[in-house]
C-alpha cells in the first residue's frame, strides 16, 4: 500500500490559504479516484482508500503533521518510500509543480515535523507553489486567503498535479 499525504490546516478557516494547498491535491485526486474522505476513529487523519492506495489529510495542523503521518504509516506498515507528501513551497512561483525522491525541509514546518516523525528524508514530496509577499510575513502569507484571481490559477495546476502523482508516485 501507498500513502498519499496532503499537508494543510482542518476546518473553514482554512479552506482557502495557502498552506491548504496540499488538501486541495489530495481532494482533486480522490475525486479523479471516485473516492470519498471519511474520519478516521483511530489517526488523527480525514482519509480515503483503495487496496492499493491510502489518501490523507491529517487534521494535526500543519506544524504537527509528521505525528499524523507516522501513524498511518504504522497502522498499516508502509516504508518512507511509500509515503508521498504534497506540500506548498513559498519558494516558487505561484501554481508550479516540483516532485522530487528526497530533500530537506526547506523551511516547511509541516515537511519538518514529516521528518522528525519519520527519521528519515527519503520520501517523494510534490510541492506546489504559493509564491512569496514582499509584504506580508511567511507565517501570516500561508495562512491567509488565495485571491481569487490565485484560486483560478491554483486551480488549472490541480490536474497536473493529479498526473503527476498518478505517473511518478502510483505508477498508473
């Protein structure tokens, strides 16, 4: 079994931000797989499954997503390799897709706390782009709204992102 994990924030108040780009990928892919989230009773996590596949958004807040990860990854015994982690990167511009086998944190707190969690860097991370202000402060930018003018192009990456994640991580 694979796990698909996107990183974001629980609840309303978050739906839109930028950190909950990673729920925004999860959501698209579950909707392209006929899946429905559910809450899990024992992970701290919403997810969807297949046989081959486990969709997760874990409801920890971001800074504390690794324990989430963890374990789902302990329930049901899936290597760091297994485990994809679809993250925002304050780094790139605005709706680009970087995948990528192994790397550090680059800042990320959530990716940090995957990290941490797991012992290991070695697991596929998809980042997608969220640009950066010039004027706001990173804590304060990710967890703010996309425009809507942001949320359209956000929204034109998704099924790229889909692909992406279909083609290099669950090889179908």
């Amino acid at each position: 079994m694979k796990l698909v994990v996107g990183l974001g924030n629980p609840g309303k108040k978050y739906e839109r931000t930028r950190h909950n780009v990673g729920f925004m990928v999860v959501d698209a892919l579950a909707k392209e797989l006929n899946l429905k989230f559910q809450k899990s009773h024992t992970v701290d996590t919403d997810y969807a499954r297949t046989d081959e596949v486990e969709l997760l958004k874990p409801r920890t807040f971001m800074n504390n997503s690794g324990i989430a990860v963890r374990a789902a990854a302990k329930k049901h015994r899936i290597k760091p390799e297994d485990i994809l982690i679809i993250a925002d990167d304050l780094d790139m511009e605005l709706g680009k897709l970087r995948y990528r086998e192994i790397g550090s944190s680059g800042g990320h707190k959530g990716l940090q706390s995957v990290i941490g969690q797991l012992k290991t860097n070695i697991f596929p991370r998809l980042k997608i782009g969220i640009g950066r202000s010039e004027k706001v402060e990173p804590d304060e930018y990710v967890t703010s709204n996309f425009t809507n003018t942001q949320l359209s192009q956000v929204k034109k990456v998704l099924p790229m992102a889909v692909r992406t994640i279909k083609e290099k991580f669950l090889k179908i």
